[in-house]
C-alpha cells in the first residue's frame, strides 16, 4: 500500500536531481594559452541555474580570460564548456565587460536600441528610471561610470540565459551599485544563471551562492558564503606571497 507513493516520490526526486544536473554551466578541464603562457590551466567548475557564482581573484589571475572563453571571445586549447549538456554558444552569453567598448557617434538609446532589436517589449525608458542615463546624448560624452550602467541595461535588452559581469560594480558609484545588486537578485529569482568576478571578496558575499578563488589560471578553492572566510585567509596567503 506504502510502496507505490514511496516511489513516486522516488522517481520525483530523481527526476528534478536530473533536470538539475543538465540545467547547469558546467566549465571541464579548460585550457586557454596564449603563445607559451598558460593563462586557464585544466580548470573545471560546474553551476547550477538560477544562482549567482563570484569569482574572486588578483588583477592578472585570468578573471577575464575565463569569462571571455565562457563566452566565446577565445578559444580553448583543451576542455569543454557546457550549457544544459550543449557546446555553449555565444548567443547564451550576456557579457558585461570591466571596459565596455560603444560605437562612436551614437546616443546611449541608440545602442539601447541597437541591442534589443529582437525584444521589442524590453522598455528602455522604464529600466532608465533605476539610472537616469541621459539617453539621448552621445555616449562619448558618458564618464565611466555611466558607460558601465549603459552597457548594464543592454545586458539586460539581450535576455540571455547566462550572465557574467565582470567587475561590474568597479566605477560605480555607491547608490548604483546597490541597484546593480538588487537587479542581479532579480535575475537569479528569474531563472538566470550568473558569474561575478571581482578582485575584491567583500562585494560578493553579500549576494553570491558560493565563490571560487581564481589565482594563476586554476580554482584553489570553492565556498558557499557562509565559509567566505576560508577564501579570505588564501587570499591573505597570497598578498604575503607576493
């Protein structure tokens, strides 16, 4: 009598462990060279949809190299990058630069709109309300910080199943990064899965799932938030190191 709901159960679990399992951003053995220098030395690191994964490293340690073969700005020489079990493709990948490059001559709405082209409801003007970018002036007349939030919002028009944001909150100013933050909590709650990189460990524990430490092209080590300390004495290590 017992046995049958039992079972389903059974079945039910497994079932959602497997969808786990294949809905996931998994990186295995990557290698990425540039001439003689190995920046990505046979590093693997698997995760899971809807979360958010920082990645925490020293200036040079391959941040932006791995982010840049996650989405396929350079090749691997070894390794594989998967995306729900497929050969990830570029257009799974929303990227946001720690230097975005912008046409010249073009008003921010202008690229707003250039990038949203294939998602006519994405409403410019309301997302704006969180920035107040003037939009219709050139973006060479943007500062820095501007220029980051700008290319946050086309992010955002491309609705792309995964997302890396490397240094995002780097030239922001403080009120903006807190909106930053909150946007990306929504995205989680939306479904997108999300890598972080900062040289800084402090602004990931506060809205990451787990961080990696990234240093000399490999992961030393993973933890969920609540063991961030354990990355903050490797990374003291580090500094003592060098």
């Amino acid at each position: 009598m017992f046995l049958r709901p039992m079972l389903s159960t059974s079945l039910k679990d497994a079932f959602i462990q497997l969808q786990l399992l294949k809905n996931m951003l998994k990186i295995s053995k990557i290698v990425v060279q540039y001439g003689q220098k190995k920046v990505l030395q046979t590093l693997s690191l698997s995760i899971p949809q809807a979360s958010i994964h920082g990645v925490v490293g020293l200036n040079g340690a391959g941040k932006t190299t791995l982010f840049k073969a996650i989405s396929s700005r350079v090749g691997v020489q070894a390794g594989e990058i998967l995306w729900q079990d497929h050969p990830i493709e570029r257009s799974d990948v929303g990227y946001l630069e720690t230097h975005p490059y912008f046409y010249s001559r073009i008003t921010g709405l202008e690229y707003l709109e250039l990038l949203g082209i294939n998602r006519p409801h994405f409403d410019f003007i309301q997302w704006n309300h969180l920035f107040e970018l003037p939009l219709k002036e050139l973006i060479n007349n943007y500062s820095t910080g501007m220029k980051k939030k700008l290319a946050f919002l086309g992010m955002l028009a491309l609705n792309r199943p995964v997302l890396l944001l490397d240094e995002p909150f780097n030239g922001v100013d403080l009120a903006s990064n807190e909106k930053i933050k909150q946007v990306i909590l929504q995205l989680k709650a939306e479904g997108k899965t999300i890598l972080v990189s900062s040289h800084i460990l402090e602004t990931l524990t506060h809205m990451c799932d787990a961080v990696s430490l990234l240093h000399e092209g490999q992961f030393t080590q993973t933890c969920q938030t609540e063991d961030s300390q354990l990355l903050q004495k490797e990374l003291q290590q580090i500094f003592k190191i060098r």
